[in-house]
C-alpha cells in the first residue's frame, strides 16, 4: 500500500508546528527519531531596505509570547548602528521590562505548559493534563501562576503602553520615564510573587525526588552549554559577555556578542528549515550546545541575587559541580530563573535612577553595523544589522534562541523515542516525545497565535520504510 501526504503550512516563522518522525528496525525498536520544523522563516529578507529605527517594531513580530526580546534586541542593535548608547536610566528601564517577560514567560510555560505533565503525569488523561486539569487538582495554586504571569506582563504595560508589541526601547534609549506611582505599583507586588517562584521551585523538586528514575533516562547527553555572564561568571540576563563551556564544564570562550561569528557557525539538515548552530572550533556535531535556562545555569559559576544565589548552590549539588545534562531539569533552571527575575525587579526598583528622565541619548556616530545581544527565556538573541549612510538596512542576520537548541530537541526525541517506545505507540509515549520538546519551551505555538496549542504528529515507519502508524495530537 503506498501512502503519500502532502501537507501545506502557511507559517512563516521558526516556531510553530513539529513533525516527528520515527523509524523502526525490523525487530520493533526505534532506528531513529526526526523532529522536523517545516516552515520557512524570512524574516531577514523581507527586514532589507527598512529603517534600522523601525526594526524595534518590526522583529517583536517574529514571537507573540516574547515579543520583548526581539524588542530590545532590535534596539541594542541600534544603538550599535547609529552609535548611540543609551544612558543609564534607560538601560535599567529596559532590563526592567526585561524582567518583566522573563517572569511571565517563565512562570507561564512552567505552570501552564509543564505543569499538566508534572503534577498530573505524563501519562494522564489527555482530557484533563492541561490547564483545566491543573486547575481542578490546585486552584489556589493556579491562581498564584495567574498572578505571576500577571506581574509580568503588567511590568512591561506599564513601560511600553500593551502587553505585547510595546512600544518602549528606541535606539538611543527609550521612549517613556517610570514615574513614581508605577514604580511603587510594581515593588508592592514582588513579594508575593516571590514567594509563588519559590514555590514552583519547591513543587519541581519534590517531583524529581520522586521520579530520578525518568530523569535520568529521559534525554541525558553530553553538549557545550552557553550564555551571558557578569563578570564574575554570574548569570546575566540582559547585557555582559558570552560564555562558552564545554561538556566537562571548562570554559572554551568567553567573548563580546558582537564576535559571534568568529566562534559560532550553522550547519543545515535536509529535514527541517531550521539551521544547527554549533561551535566553530570544535566542529559539526562536536561543536553542538545548548542555551536557555539550563545552558544558562551551567555556563554560570553563580548567581548574584541571595535567594536565586543559594538556589544556584542547589544546583551546582545535582551534578557534583558539573554541567547538569539532564533535559527534565530546564524545569528546575526556569524557575531558579524566574527567582532572579523577580529578585532583580526589586534591585533596579530600589535605585533612585530609575525613576530618571535622562532616558535618551540624541548624539549620533554612525558606525553603520551593530549586533544587539540579549537572553531571551528560551535562550541567547543576536541581531545583527548592516546599515547604509542613510540608516536603510542592507543585510540582516537573526539568530533566535530556539535555533541554538535544534541539534538539542531533536537530540531528545530520538532519545526519548529509543528509550520510551518498544511496539505500538501509546498517546502517553507520544506525550513524552513532545515534553521532549516542551521542555526546551521552542515556542512552536507561540508565533501562529495559538491559545495553548502545539500540533504534533508522530510517523511511525517500518523497516521497508512503509508507513505503519501514524499519531496525532492537536493541543
């Protein structure tokens, strides 16, 4: 019986929908598992010839859930390009919207995506392993991760006039002062957010007491790992130097964003649209790493905020002081994440600066190229822009955060698919592939819009390489 599927997907971006497939031996086990993006990004194209001043508003649209990253990024990029950097106000003012996505996204994706898997198990009823679900078994608790988000995005309302798409960051600085009220608005509500974050660190604990068994088999592997640093090799989120450590936690480059293509390159597969970066030096796959919150962690010798800080000793604990390669603690790292979030709202709150209006810098020394660097939630941003006298873009190079990790996720679907599947593929086993995905947070809904949804299907191939079974799920 010969079967063919076309399929046709109007989605321009990285993120949206995942295919997987999984190939079989004769004998029933799993030869190989693909995760295939299978849409085309085009982004970079279709940014020529605009104004580098327009870019802020522009990117944002890659990504409806952190649209404050490229935001920020785009304008970093063009403080460089129109030699322009921003003054001390204003950069506080934008790590403070910062922080605020980082707290929404991160307490989003924990307690609204990984939560159904973790509080109610991978292997739940579909029809009620979601938010519903999370919300009958704990609604307190899920009022708490309402409330989280909720500060988030109020932060970043307040600063760029709407939750998503704000109109904030210009190069040069930005566009609005904090005025007291606001400022005082956002520093009554940090603690009790705190004390949800430190809850949610709590809840992922507890579960890894309990399941070392999944977590160490569920996608472990050796990789480098990658991120902003301060320069005590603390974790940064929004500015600082990159740091590049290899899979024995030794450092290999420690490097200004703006050098990113002296040390990383792409590498393209035939099956997904989506390149593989990997470290130049050490070659493809060699050279493969990881970002986001646990390459963050690991790339990280400590935190520099007290209650995120001593959970960063927790952390270092897992793996006596190596880098932690299990997949299943991105949860654990988001959250760590998310403490420093908040705790870092309350620093830039408390410093009289930030309530400044010396928020712009008007003086230009045109350079004509910039690269903006910034820590999204899913991991390091570049934008990097090639401008005309005239300020008209002539090249643009993006790479997103979910791209560094694509050697990673498709590295733990096939892991997860050998370890999990042996006959018949069960809705649960299907499940586990895609918190595979899940927990890297690739933002594959996120960029169509979808409320809550992240279409996957599973082929399943025999050895003749005739399709036996195929599996779908729609949210």
């Amino acid at each position: 019986m010969v079967t063919q599927k076309i399929t046709i997907e109007p989605v321009t971006r990285i993120e949206g929908h995942a295919k997987v497939t999984v190939h079989l031996k004769p004998d029933g086990k799993v030869e190989h598992a693909y995760m295939h993006v299978n849409e085309f990004r085009g982004f970079e194209k279709f940014c020529e010839g605009r104004m580098v001043f327009e870019m802020p508003y522009i990117t944002p649209r890659i990504c409806g859930i952190c649209p404050v990253s490229h935001h920020l990024a785009a304008a970093k990029a063009g403080d460089e390009v129109l030699g322009c950097p921003p003054p001390k106000p204003a950069t506080m003012l934008r790590e403070l919207m910062h922080m605020g996505q980082i707290t929404q996204s991160h307490g989003m994706h924990f307690f609204e995506l990984a939560g159904p898997d973790l509080l109610l198990g991978f292997d739940a009823d579909p029809a009620i392993r979601n938010v519903v679900g999370l919300i009958g078994a704990n609604p307190d608790l899920a009022v708490k991760a309402v409330k989280l988000r909720k500060f988030g995005q109020e932060i970043i309302k307040i600063l760029g006039g709407r939750k998503i798409h704000p109109d904030f960051a210009v190069p040069g600085g930005v566009s609005k002062a904090l005025s007291l009220k606001d400022r005082d608005t956002i520093l009554a509500q940090i603690d009790e957010n705190i004390e949800t974050a430190q809850t949610g660190i709590q809840i992922i604990k507890d579960w890894a007491a309990k399941n070392t068994e999944d977590i160490n088999k569920f996608a472990v592997f050796k990789t480098g790992y990658f991120g902003l640093v301060t320069p005590k090799n603390g974790l940064e989120l929004y500015d600082g130097k990159i740091r590049l450590i290899g899979a024995d936690g030794k450092q290999l480059e420690h490097f200004d964003g703006k050098n990113y293509l002296n040390v990383i390159a792409e590498h393209v597969e035939s099956w997904s649209y989506l390149k593989f970066p990997y470290y130049k030096k050490m070659g493809w796959p060699d050279g493969v790493y990881r970002v986001g919150p646990l390459g963050r962690l690991n790339a990280s010798d400590t935190i520099e905020t007290p209650l995120a800080g001593e959970e960063m000793k927790f952390w270092k604990s897992i793996n006596d002081g190596k880098p932690v390669e299990n997949t299943l603690y991105y949860h654990l790292a988001r959250m760590i994440e998310c403490l420093f979030a908040l705790e870092r709202i309350r620093i830039l709150c408390d410093d009289p600066d930030i309530l400044s209006t010396d928020i712009i810098n008007t003086r230009q020394e045109f350079k004509g190229e910039g690269v903006g660097v910034i820590e999204a939630p899913r991991g390091t941003l570049f934008h990097h822009y090639w401008a005309n006298a005239n300020g008209q873009l002539e090249k643009v190079n993006l790479i997103v955060a979910t791209g560094h990790n694509n050697w990673a996720m498709s590295n733990a679907v096939d892991s997860v698919a050998k370890t999990y599947i042996d006959g018949p593929v069960t809705e649960g086993m299907l499940n586990r592939i895609e918190a595979a995905i899940r927990a890297y947070d690739p933002c594959l809904s996120c960029s169509t819009h979808a409320v809550g949804q992240m279409p996957i299907e599973v082929d399943v191939f025999d050895a003749s390489g005739d399709l036996v079974q195929t599996v779908k799920r729609s949210n």
